[in-house]
C-alpha cells in the first residue's frame, strides 16, 4: 500500500467533485466557513435593505405630504376660480401635478429641472385617472395623509403618487420621482455585494492558510502511517523507528491525542517485532543446529545400511525392508540439507561471488537432468552469445536443479521442459524454465515459494516425494543475489522466469 492512498492524498483523476464524500477535511471546513458567511451576509444585506428602504419611504413620504399639502391648498377654489395646482409655489423639480374633474384630467404635467413644466402621455393620464383617492376633508391630515400613496411606473419613470379629493369635488394628483430612493437602495445593494465577495475571498484565503496550519499535525500522522504501511513487517529484522513527532503528539489537543496514540501503538508494535525476531532467531538457530547434528546419524544409517548390504545375507523381505530404510534416511538427508541451505540463507552468510556463464550452466544442469529423467522431453533455448553475469555459481546452480527438479517431478512423463537464457530489454540476466505439463491451481500459484508448499496431486507425479522447500530455497537465493522470480501457469504452460542483476 502506498502512502498516498493511506492518507487520502489519492491522484485528483480519482476524485469526482460531485461527490463531497471524497473531498479533503480541509476543503469542507472552508467550504463550509464560506456558505456560513453568505448566510451572514445575505441576513445582514437584506434586513439593511429592508431598513433603508423604510426609511428612505417614509421620508419621500414626509416629501410627498408638503408637496401635496401646497399643491392642494394653491388649487383649492378661490372666489369662484380654480387655480392649477401646477403653478403652486414651493414645488420642487421632477414634482407630478395633476388635477381630474369629474373623471376628466383637466391639467396635468411634470416639472423639470429648468422649472419647465412637462405634458404627460394619454397612458400616464389614464394611470392617474386610476389611483385611489383619499378625501380631504376640514381637519384632514395636510396634502391628504401621504401615508396612503401608491408607486406606479409612468412613461417618465416611476413615481410616488397620492391623490387627494378636495372640497369642490376635484381630485388634485401629486407625485414625486422615487429616481433617488432607487439610486440609493441601488447603491446600497453594490456596496453590499461588494464588501461580501472581499469579506468571501479574504476569509476564503485567510480561511485555506488557517485551516492548513491547523492540520499540518494530520498530515504529519498521514506521513508516519505511510511509512508504517511501507515497511515489510511480515518477517525479518524490522527497524521501527519512525515516530510522530513531538509538535504533533502534544496530548492538550485532539489531533495531538491521535498522534500521541499512534506513537504508543507504534512503540507496542516495534516491541511486538523485537520479539518475533528474537523469536525466529531462536527457531533458525534451532533448525540450523538440528540440521547440522542430524546430518552425522543419517550418515552412519546411510554407512550402516550399505555395510548390511556387502556383508550379511538377507532374505527378500529383509532386502526390501533396508531398502526402505535406505530411501527414507536419502529423503531425510535432502530434507536436512534443505533446511540447513535455508538456515544459512536467512542468515545472510556471504555469497561466493565470481564470474558465472550461466549458458554453460544451463547446458550441464540440463544435461544432468536428460539422465535422471529420460522419459520427459528436455530442450535448450539458448542465445548466440554467452550470458555471463557475476554471482555464486554454486548456489545458481542449485537454482537451476530446483527449477529443473520441480518440472520433472510435478508433470507426467513426455513432458516437453524448456530451458533457456538471455537478457531483459534493460540488461538483467533472464533464465526460464517452462513445460508444457497440466500446469499450477490459481489459488497454490500465490503461496508456491512460500515454505513446505506441496503441489497439487494433479501435478505431482507417482513415486516422487517433496519436502515443499525446493521453491524456497530458490526465491531465497535469487533475492539474496537482488534478483527477483516470477510464475505464470495456465494448464498446457508453466514458466518460472528468474531475473539477475548483471553486475
């Protein structure tokens, strides 16, 4: 597992951004800082909207109130005569004046800038026509009580209006422009979204540096589990030192809590692997001492079974019987011996390296094999130019009669083996052993190094006997020269491919 899975820093190709369950802890929590501030900001924005707009109208309201009061009173009748409420003094630009008479708009206009007085359009007089009065009568509030004026949009904007009945039986109309209420609230909303989106991208950044130092602990923890994931803990002397250091481990905080338990878990496990080596250390020390001392008994069986033989005369049945004895004390022997080479290899003896010309090692091995198995079919498949490499030529040899030996062993006779040799495309020595037999069960093919793996009886031929460790001793050989080996199979082809350094 590599360390970039165990702490989430997975390749961006990875991730879908439609999905928030895959985004990193620190980009949620910004996130989620942001969407809290646009809540804020939009609450504050629209109550201050709100407020401003109040105000703003009820002073246009107090406005509209005079204005209507003036143009009321100077368009009241007077001696007989009705003054138009255009020319009431007092009146100020952009004011809408307006008098209707028996549904009838009799004068109507729109003061300008310059105190030039404007017509309006048939549809703004029809709009005027259409308001709500309200009746002024003697004591009525001035210009009729503004409070019940009503907003329309007319040709040249949109206005304020109120339309007060007076005493002759006339409905004066007066309206003032809401340009500069709008312009205002306009104003007020810019500034507003303005001073948010700063307010968003300075928390946003602000926000990203925080959060970042906040938890540069967690990716400390992430690193340290990362380089825990990568260690092969599986067996072998295991140097745990790696440990989270103390700016991450301070107990007074919640991710320092986590990292000070990593450092106690981490400090249980290298305790755990101290013993497990102490403990393999004492079984191959017991398996190199017992293969050592069997080695002289099994020997002098060996001795005593072939004095027997020469010396005594034995019935059939007796000779069968030393037989017996004398094939199982050759089987134990291999087996010891076997686990003697296995004991010195875990103990990283030295190899006897020289110059190996593993053409010509292949040849002999092959050669050897023709004679102890002449009913399989053995091929040479070698390259023009010899493959030489530097190694222990003992050992490679052993490899070869393993890999030979195994083939021979697990396919029935007329089995076509195929040994060759040459070189990788970046200059590594390659040696391959393939036959053609039934081939090797999926699920053996993951465990067919490890130690005492038998193979299956399908594969296993009649009178052959395997003490599981022949694989072993090879994977163990080839990665003490920093070699590697791998297995194919599929029933019809099997291929164990064994890749040297060349130096």
């Amino acid at each position: 597992m590599t360390m970039s899975k165990l702490s989430g820093a997975e390749p961006r190709s990875g991730r879908s951004w439609l999905h928030p369950d895959t985004w990193h802890l620190r980009t949620k929590l910004v996130l989620v800082v942001m969407l809290l501030l646009v809540g804020i900001c939009t609450v504050v924005g629209t109550l201050l909207y709100a407020t401003m707009d109040r105000v703003l109208t009820q002073q246009l309201d107090g406005q509209l109130a005079q204005a209507s009061h003036r143009a009321v009173e100077f368009g009241a009748a007077s001696s007989g005569l009705r003054r138009d409420p255009l020319d009431a003094p007092g009146q100020g630009a952009g004011t809408l004046s307006a008098r209707i008479s028996n549904g009838v708009l009799v004068t109507s206009g729109l003061r300008t800038a310059d105190g030039k007085i404007v017509s309006i359009t048939q549809s703004d007089a029809d709009a005027l026509a259409s308001l709500p009065v309200v009746d002024q009568g003697p004591g009525g509030p001035p210009g009729g009580g503004a409070t019940n004026a009503v907003d329309r949009r007319l040709s040249a904007g949109s206005f304020r209006l109120v339309a007060v009945q007076v005493a002759s039986g006339d409905v004066v109309v007066t309206g003032l422009p809401l340009t500069s209420m709008q312009a205002t609230l306009g104003s007020l909303v810019l500034t507003t979204v303005t001073v948010s989106l700063g307010g968003l991208v300075l928390v946003g950044l602000l926000g990203t540096v925080i959060i970042r130092r906040t938890m540069k602990p967690l990716d400390e923890l992430s690193r340290v589990a990362g380089q825990v994931a990568q260690l092969p803990l599986e067996a072998g002397e295991v140097a745990l030192a790696v440990r989270v250091p103390d700016s991450a481990a301070n107990p007074g905080t919640e991710v320092g809590q986590v990292g000070s338990a990593l450092n106690r878990m981490l400090d249980n496990v290298a305790g755990a692997l101290e013993a497990r080596q102490a403990s393999e250390m004492k079984v191959r020390q017991f398996v190199a001492d017992a293969s050592h001392e069997l080695r002289t008994p099994l020997t002098a069986i060996r001795g005593y079974t072939d004095m027997l033989r020469l010396t005594e005369p034995l019935t059939e049945q007796g000779a069968e019987s030393l037989g017996r004895v004398e094939s199982q004390s050759l089987r134990m022997s291999r087996l010891v011996e076997d686990l003697l080479t296995l004991a010195r290899l875990d103990e990283g003896q030295p190899l006897k390296r020289g110059p190996v010309d593993l053409t010509q090692l292949l040849v002999e091995t092959v050669t050897d094999q023709k004679v102890i198995a002449p009913d399989h079919v053995w091929r040479l498949d070698l390259p023009e130019e010899p493959v030489e490499i530097t190694a222990d030529g003992a050992k490679l040899h052993q490899v070869l009669v393993n890999l030979l030996s195994n083939a021979r062993k697990h396919t029935p006779p007329g089995t076509t083996v195929t040994a060759a040799a040459g070189r990788s495309a970046n200059g590594e020595a390659v040696l391959t052993v393939t036959d053609d037999g039934p081939g090797i069960p999926p699920d053996l093919q993951e465990t067919v190094f490890s130690r005492f793996t038998r193979a299956d009886k399908a594969r296993t031929s009649a009178g052959e006997g395997s003490t599981g460790l022949g694989l072993s001793i090879v994977d163990a050989i080839v990665k003490a020269h920093g070699g590697s080996i791998d297995v194919t199979s599929r029933p019809g082809r099997t291929e164990f491919a064994v890749y040297l350094p060349a130096a």
